[in-house]
C-alpha cells in the first residue's frame, strides 16, 4: 500500500479519519485508523463497500469487523501470493524442462536404436561394432540424463512439499478467526457456494448463537480477557456440532452453525444442549481470582437457502432470536 499525499492532503484525511472513528464509536488504533484512513480516502472500493453494508445493517461497527477488514482488505497478504507464485513458477520451469530433456533422451536413442538395428544384421563384423559401441554410448548418455532428472524431480518433490505446508498453513490462517479457532464468514461463504456446486443442496438448517451482552463485557473487563471468554464459549458451541457441520464466528458475538444432516426439531435440541452447556461454563480471573459474571446465549434455529447472501442469512435468523 503506497500513498503519496502531501503533509497538507494527510493531515486532512488524518482529521476526517479521527472524526469518522468518533461517529463509528470507536478507539482510534492503528488498525482502526488504517481501516478508517482507506475508507476516507475512497481508493479501496470493496472495503468501503463493506463497511457501507454493514452500517446499512447496524449503526454501529465493532473492533471484530474492523480487524477483519483490515486482514482481508489493507494487509491482503500480497507478499505470500508473490512467494507462492514465484515457487510454483520455479518448480513449473524445473519440472517442465526436466520433462524436455528426458523426452529428447528417448529421441536420441530411439533414432540410435533405428539406425543401428540395420547395421546389427549385417555380415560385415566392423559395422556391427560400430553398431554396437554406438548403441552403449547412447543408451549410456540415456542413463545419465535419466539420473539427472531424477535428482531434478526429487528436488521438485521437495519444494512441492514445501508450498503444500506454507500453502496448508496459510488457508487456515485464511479461513480461521484467531480468537476462537473456527472458520470466519469468507471460509463458511466458501463452504456454501461448495455445497451448492457439488451436493446440488440448495438448503439446510442453521443455528445462530449470540452471546449475550458481550459488548459490555468487554468494556467491564477488557477484550483481552474477553477473547479468552469467547474461545472458551465458542469451543463448547463447536462441540455440539458433528463433523457434516461447520461451526463459525460471524460478527464480535455471534456463532453461526450449519447443520445440514438434522432436521428442525432435532437443530433446536442442538441449540437447547448449547444454552444449557454455556451456562454452566464458570469464569474466574486468573489475576484476582474474582468470579466473573455468568455467560448465557441465545440462539435462533431455521432453514436456510444456500443461494442467499450470508448478511440475508444472517438476518433471517437474527429476527427469530427474540422466540427462545
């Protein structure tokens, strides 16, 4: 991200950006001020668009949605992709001319073996000789190139094992919310379009939790020990959930399960289990060794259409919170 603002221009979009992060009710951080300082300069319209979206939906942003923005739309993580692309084109150029030479091989001695085999059957014993020395040099030179290919492919092998790791261990911090260790909305909003291409499933139930006043929590008692609460919360969520669902974090407070192999009925049993199971979770500070005040949920259980938006989604279930 490069800017080339005068001191004049800066401190102008620095002002706007501060006032912008008092109307949003919001810490002026430095994630929050790079978040608010992009937006103010309009020169990231899928970042504005977001935010737009959500104040549409909410009045209010919280340092969750924030910290995701800033992840996915000022960071971008245009290092890796060029790493990642600069080794694949290595090994694509390895492994292309490692197939060029083992392909020329063959040539040669094919074209040795064609046109030795004549002189092979002829009664002059000088030109079987030659036919013979002639077919060893080639079948060795066949060998050695052999070898050096596969010295190359091993070596391809090796940096192929590498990405995997890099790349495996980048998707999940790609996919993963950092506090909680469950999918975030652009990996479940993958998983959908997934199960709407492949299974030709075009709806399934979902569970949406909502930890009750956790805004004030956090403010009472910090969002460091706030993320360590919500870890605790979301893990015992996620327990209820069975390897056919996905378990996600969707906004600073909320939990968003898909279930796609139970019924209704047997979604708002889940949903039931995972009020009671939150409920009897306790909380102690480790440094005063107070009690912390209870945590409880509230959750919404409907089927869903796959082809909705998940902000739709989202709503749909939002609206249905205030049953339980």
């Amino acid at each position: 991200m490069k800017y080339h603002d005068s001191i004049q221009e800066a401190e102008q979009v620095m002002a706007l950006t501060v006032e912008q992060l008092k109307q949003w009710d919001l810490p002026v951080n430095p994630i929050n001020y790079a978040v608010g300082y992009e937006y103010n300069k309009q020169n990231n319209p899928s970042l504005s668009k977001s935010i737009n979206e959500q104040l549409l939906v909410s009045s209010k942003l919280d340092s969750f949605f924030m910290e995701s923005l800033y992840k996915n739309h000022v960071l971008e993580q245009s290092k890796f992709r060029f790493d990642i692309i600069t080794d694949l084109h290595k090994l694509l150029c390895t492994t292309e001319k490692s197939s060029k030479l083992s392909s020329d091989s063959a040539d040669i001695l094919i074209s040795n073996f064609d046109t030795s085999i004549p002189q092979l059957l002829s009664d002059d014993k000088l030109e079987v000789k030659e036919a013979v020395e002639s077919l060893e040099a080639a079948t060795q030179a066949f060998k050695l190139q052999q070898e050096q290919l596969k010295k190359q492919l091993q070596l391809a092998h090796k940096v192929n094992q590498q990405l995997n790791k890099e790349l495996a261990s980048t998707k999940q911090t790609v996919d993963l919310d950092p506090v909680t260790g469950l999918f975030n909305k652009d990996a479940i909003v993958r998983h959908i379009d997934a199960w709407l291409k492949q299974d030709n499933q075009p709806s399934m139930n979902a569970i949406l939790v909502k930890v009750n006043n956790f805004d004030q929590f956090s403010q009472d008692y910090g969002l460091l020990l706030a993320d360590v609460i919500l870890n605790k919360v979301a893990n015992k969520v996620a327990s209820y959930v069975d390897e056919s669902g996905l378990s996600s974090r969707i906004s600073f407070d909320e939990f968003l399960l898909l279930v796609p192999k139970i019924d209704l009925e047997t979604a708002n049993e889940v949903g039931k289990k995972i009020s009671l199971g939150v409920e009897k979770l306790r909380f102690v500070s480790a440094k005063s060794k107070v009690t912390l005040p209870q945590i409880t949920i509230d959750y919404a259980v409907d089927n869903i259409q796959l082809n909705e938006t998940l902000t739709n989604i989202t709503n749909q279930l939002t609206k249905k919170l205030t049953i339980y």
